[in-house]
C-alpha cells in the first residue's frame, strides 16, 4: 500500500467506488507512507462515501498520461495525403 497511489473498491466484481486518495496510512499506530505486502495496516480515504465490508477488494492503481505518437520524418521529406 502506497499513500502516493489511487484506489477503487470492488464488491461483488463490481467496481463500486474509485479514485480513492488516501488521508492516512498507518502501522502499529505509526504514520507509514508505505506498507509492504503481507503487512496488516490502517487506511483512511479522503471524501469516501461507502462503507467496506467484508469481501470487498480494496485496488490501487497508477494513472498515467497517453504518449503522444511519434514520427519519424526526415527533414526536407515531403508527404502529400
């Protein structure tokens, strides 16, 4: 778990909820701004408006901007379309 990341929650399959932000990352009453894998942790959301429940797949994710194309024209190469 990574405060840096976004998050969704998917219940049944179902994405119910996301664009998560985390408020605050704990371990052992500490404030972490990473947890590792297997790690148990408290986790607060900014603005969330559902309420977990059991069986419920807390996701985190990175959004990344497109890459614009890219060309590879020579200069003083004319193409006519």
């Amino acid at each position: 778990m990574d405060n840096q990341l976004k998050y969704r929650i998917i219940r049944n399959e179902e994405v119910i909820v996301e664009d998560l932000k985390v408020h605050s990352l704990k371990k052992f009453k500490k404030d972490v701004t990473k947890v590792e894998k297997g790690m148990e942790c408290g986790i607060a959301f900014e603005d969330i408006k559902v309420t977990l429940e059991e069986g419920d797949v807390l996701e985190c994710y990175v959004e990344k901007a497109a890459e614009p194309p890219k060309f590879n024209l020579k200069p003083g190469l004319r193409t006519s379309y």
